[in-house]
C-alpha cells in the first residue's frame, strides 16, 4: 500500500471510529447510505453496543455468510469497530477465537472498548496492516472482511498473507466491493469514490486471476448488493457529472459481493461435483 493511500484510510477509519464513539455517532455516519445499510439484522445487533453498530462501514455481512463453526479460529482483516469479530466470537463459541485486525489506533480503542462492553472473552485485537498479518502460518480456520481488501494498494499481497494464515483447507469469506466488465476510467473513479474505495476495487474476474495466483482454489464470487447510478445521483451531480449520460456504461457494473476461497490441503472440503466419484 502506497504511503498516501495508507495514510487516507487511515484518516478516513480514524475519523468514522471517533465520530462512532461520540454521542452524536449516528447521524454523522449517515446510515442511510445505500452501500453500509441494512447489513444486519435486529437479532445480530440487538445485544451490541451501539458504537460497535454506529462504525460498521462494510459492504455486507461475512459472518452471516462465512458458515462459522464452533471451535474454528476466525481473523478479520480491518476489523474497525469491531461489529463482524463480535458476531463470529458468538458463532465459533467459547471453544472458538475471534481475531480482529487493524491499523487504526481509533477503531482498535473503540473495538476493545466494545469488547468490554459485550462481555466477551474469546477475542483478541491485534494492531497491523492486512499486507503484513501478525499471526503465525496455518493458524486461522477462517478469514472474513468486509469491505477492506478493496482499499489496500497491494491487494495481491493481502491475498497471499490469507493464504499464509489459513490452515490447510481453510476458508478465505470476504465481503468486498467488485466490479463487472470494463468501464471508463473516468467513471470508475468517480463512481469507487462513491462507494468509499480509496484504492479502487478489482474486476471479478481479474479478482479470480488474483486468488488462484495467490494459490486459492473453489474461488466463487456471488454479488450481494447492485449499486446503482441512479443511488449516486447526488453525489455524481455534485461533481459536475451527467447521470443519464453516464447510466449505460455504468449501471449495475458496482456491487458488493462475497467473495469465496479455499486453501487446498489434506482437510480441504469435498464439493466439486464429481468429487468422491
């Protein structure tokens, strides 16, 4: 990651923790935005501290997604406030462990301080970059994100640390902004900027490229949510943009997905069609 893109998700996530920390959290992260609402539901975040719900500004919902078991050790990269390790620590159990990674001083105060609030023992936050995971090799079970690897500047190092990480047959559940086909380069920018991309987000298929590359194998990529143009309206007229004019070669061309991979090994699980055969 390039040193002024790291330093504006740093800002950015600094900003969103103490403003989510704040009694005045909510309506300054505005949850009515199309990309980071309606990812949970009441019964996930019902017993939440409200600051671990206020900073969630992913694109989905990995630990809904992700077929979290009891006793797997899970990491979540760019952990932020910590919403999706509180879900997993739930969901792996007492005999389980949730880790929470981030770079950000602000979120990881506000993650542990959610942590105590929650009353939970099975999880720790670790302070890091996504490219340089301080954990050993083949210790994690899992790997959730959610809305993060998007921002990093090296993405092909992020998903060759995954690899590190994960255990033989280890699952690597992402959700993560994608986009579909070529658009104008003009367009795309304007358009990731909307959705809060930094760096910029990968082409699904060129994202495929990166995790077999990486060494992943049953790689999978299911779209969660369409953004659309007409959602950026505002903020695309704002900069002087045409929305009609620009509809066509960009609508639908943005969503958030779930991105799915496994680490080949001996426990790798068994589910190609003619697998067993």
């Amino acid at each position: 990651m390039t040193t002024d893109i790291k330093e504006a998700v740093r800002q950015k996530y600094s900003q969103a923790a103490l403003r989510a920390g704040s009694c005045c959290g909510g309506p300054a992260l505005d949850r009515a935005s199309p990309i980071t609402s309606h990812l949970y539901s009441d019964q996930e975040t019902g017993d939440l501290p409200e600051a671990a719900v206020l900073a969630s500004l992913g694109c989905g919902n990995p630990t809904a997604l992700a077929e979290l078991k009891q006793g797997e050790t899970v990491l979540d990269l760019g952990s932020g406030g910590g919403i999706d390790v509180l879900l997993s620590a739930r969901r792996v159990g007492p005999t389980g462990k949730a880790y929470g990674l981030d770079m950000t001083d602000e979120m990881l105060a506000l993650a542990r301080d959610n942590q105590k609030k929650a009353g939970v023992q099975n999880v720790e936050f670790l302070k890091g970059e996504i490219e340089h995971i301080p954990l050993p090799d083949n210790s994690v079970d899992v790997i959730i994100s959610n809305c993060v690897i998007n921002l990093s500047a090296d993405k092909d190092q992020v998903l060759r640390e995954a690899f590190r990480v994960l255990k033989p047959g280890g699952r690597f559940a992402v959700s993560d902004v994608v986009t579909r086909g070529e658009v104008p380069e003009a367009i795309r920018n304007d358009m990731l900027l909307w959705v809060g991309c930094i760096a910029g987000a990968l082409e699904e298929n060129d994202y495929r490229g990166r995790l077999a590359a990486a060494g992943f194998e049953q790689i999978g990529i299911e779209p969660t949510r369409i953004y659309r143009v007409e959602d950026a309206r505002e903020f695309l007229a704002a900069k002087g943009i045409d929305v009609e004019a620009i509809a066509k070669a960009a609508d639908g061309k943005f969503m958030g997905a779930f991105v799915r991979a496994v680490k080949p090994g001996k426990d790798a699980p068994c589910c190609a069609p003619t697998c067993g055969s």
